[in-house]
C-alpha cells in the first residue's frame, strides 16, 4: 500500500479530530520571486540576515557560516553589490567567530562575538569604529554572549540595542527562574542590562536532565511599540514593554499541533536525537508585518518519517512540514495555512512591502540549486473557509 503524504495525513487528522475555527485569511502564492547567485564559497544554509534601505533601494545581506563574510544584495537585481571581509584578530578584529550579525546601514554593522559578551561595530570596508563589552549596570549580574540570528536578531530603537540572552547557566541554582530572555545596551553610556522578562518556568528543564537543546528556543518580534516572545514549547505569546515588563500573555494555539510538551526520553545517540528535533510538534519563529499589521508564527507540526532521511540536513533546513499562522493585531487567529513537505523553508523568509517572501531553496525540493537563493512571493488572501 503506497505510503500516504505526511501533508496528507495530517489534514485527514485534523478535519476528523479538531473542531474547524472560521478563518479568515490563507497564503496565496504568486508567480513573482527573488533569485539571488550565492558564491561558491558561501551555502543556502543560512542562521543570520538583515534587511536595510539604501537610499531608494533595498538590500538583502547574509553571513557566510564559515567564513568571515557578508554578503550584500540589490533585492530589486538581485545582483551582488559588495562582500564584506570582516578581521578575526588585530585592531579591526571582531573575534574568532561571528554569532551573527546585525546591518543597520554601511557604516553600522553590529557583530556579537559568539564566546564573550561583546559586540563590535564596523563598516562595509571591515573598519572597527567601536567594541561594547557587556557590562552590567547591575553588577550583580554576570551577561552571556549574545547573538543576532534570524529568529532573534539586534533590535535597535533609538540608542538602545536589543539582543538574546540564553538561559544564564553563571545564576546557577536561579537560572530556572531568573534567567533574562534579553538585554539591552545603551549605545551611549556603553552599558548593559538584563531586562526583567524572564525564561517561563514551563519551559525550563529541571538541571541535570538530558536535553536536546531546543527546549528554551525563542524567537523576538517588534511591532513599532512593544516586544512580542514565541517560546517553541508553549502555546502563549507574550507581550512585553520595551522595559521589560509583561504586558499581557496570549494563548495562540495552533490548530495542526494538539499539545506541546518538552520532550521526553531523549537518547544520547545524535542521530536518534535530531530525528526527534524533526518530529516534535513546536513553535518556531515568529515575524510581524509592519504593511499589513499581521502577526505570522511558525508552527510544526507532529512528524513521522518512514523512510531514512538525513536529520542534521532536515534539521538545517527547516524541517519537512509546517504551516504558518495569522495573526492579528490583538492576537487574535485569522489564518493558518499549512505548506507543502519539502517545498520551503521554515527558517528563512522576510517581510518586504509587497508580502511575505519564503525560500524555496530547501534541498529536498526538486528544483533546488545549491547555487542559487531563491525566495517565493506570497499574500494575503481571502480565504472561502469558514
């Protein structure tokens, strides 16, 4: 008996099980899309991009994995306009490795060094202008490296830089219950601070239990006045000043996924252990769009695979099958569509004034081309559903 889709599946599953909500919204694919050559040294695996305008133009920027390199595109050409060599050492040095990058312009370009808390500042010829250490203002707290990545990059508002802090294993005993999601730096001072949100406690391992290191994931909007937080085991969006403090909490629950928990029996094998990273129903990113006030949360849902696959890949890509929720400006679901196995990638889209662009470039697809970037145009739509 031929093996149905997981696509399929799924949609047989839920029609039966779940009670249907009337929705109002899908995404609609267009026939327009970005395609951007990537250069041999570089990958479609892709953690960390910027988005900035340059006068009238828009440009796409990415950093190399593996090298110290930006990569900076004219989106309406998609013709490379400049890389960006970047020094590990010497007085433009920004350290051994980069933990992403943030591009505010040509001559702002923030890189957090992944093994101290540092960031430096330099300019599209690899100048060094600035370095902030991360010291606190309350002394009684000791920062972790921070990174800017595609589910939580550099927030800057003002003079003011917003960044992730991961759960902070030097608060020891605290670090369940005290651990900052994020910190803020004041460009001008050069002094930082843990903001007073803190990791929720259902989302924390207790210590010393095997983890699979996705349990704390958590991605960071920002909708022009307030922080939004979509944590990957927990239905809730939280909503948080830009002092830190708890606005409210939104349960925004996907209609693919029945229950999110942290997960269970987790195998010391690697292989055994991001096949489950691949299956486990979570939440992934969450993204607001400024030009149509919309809230878009990824979501993933329980996977099974029969036949072998290349997890660490699958993993890197996105994983196989998710959909993508719509939001309103009050949270409230509009929209959920769920996205064809294989087709595109979860992990890397962006916003642009004409809709929401989403990579085509997974390597399962049949059209895949290892030296091409390619992002689909998708908009909003009525949807017939109620």
């Amino acid at each position: 008996m031929k093996r149905l889709s997981i696509c399929y599946l799924l949609l047989l599953c839920f029609s039966c099980q779940m009670k249907e909500r009337p929705l109002m919204y899908q995404m609609k694919e267009t026939n327009d899309s970005l395609d951007f050559n990537i250069s041999s040294e570089s990958t479609t695996f892709i953690k960390s991009m910027s988005i900035f305008e340059d006068g009238d133009n828009t440009c796409f920027a990415y950093l190399n994995n593996d090298e110290n390199i930006l990569y900076v595109y004219d989106i309406q050409t998609q013709r490379l306009i400049k890389e960006i060599l970047f020094q590990q050492e010497g007085p433009d040095g920004t350290g051994p490795k980069a933990a992403g990058f943030y591009m505010q312009d040509w001559d702002s370009i923030y890189i957090p060094n992944i093994y101290v808390p540092e960031i430096s500042v330099i300019d599209s010829c690899g100048r060094k202008s600035v370095s902030f250490k991360l010291d606190s203002l309350n002394k009684g707290y000791n920062f972790i490296p921070t990174r800017s990545v595609i589910n939580f990059p550099f927030l800057l508002i003002g003079e003011h830089l917003y960044g992730l802090q991961l759960p902070n294993p030097m608060l020891g005993e605290e670090v369940k219950s005290k651990s900052p999601v994020e910190l803020r730096l004041d460009l001008k001072n050069m002094k930082s601070e843990p903001l007073p949100f803190h990791y929720p406690s259902t989302v924390m391992r207790n210590h010393g239990k095997p983890q699979l290191g996705i349990e704390t994931n958590v991605s960071r909007c920002f909708n022009g006045e307030v922080l939004v937080y979509s944590f990957a085991f927990d239905d809730n969006l939280y909503v948080v000043s830009l002092e830190g403090k708890v606005l409210d909490v939104q349960n925004v629950k996907s209609r693919y996924v029945d229950n999110v928990s942290l997960p269970d029996n987790v195998s010391p094998d690697m292989q055994t252990a991001v096949r489950k990273m691949c299956e486990l129903p979570f939440y992934g990113n969450i993204i607001y769009d400024k030009y149509r006030k919309v809230y878009y949360r990824i979501v993933y849902p329980q996977t099974e695979y029969n036949n072998v696959e290349n997890f660490v890949d699958m993993w890197q890509f996105g994983r196989s099958l998710f959909s993508i929720m719509i939001l309103d400006e009050d949270f409230n679901a509009v929209g959920e569509t769920l996205f064809p196995e294989n087709e595109f990638r979860s992990d890397l889209m962006f916003v642009l004034e004409d809709g929401l662009y989403i990579s085509s470039s997974h390597y399962k697809n049949p059209i895949y081309d290892e030296d091409r970037l390619v992002f689909k145009r998708f908009v909003l739509e009525k949807s017939n559903s109620n």
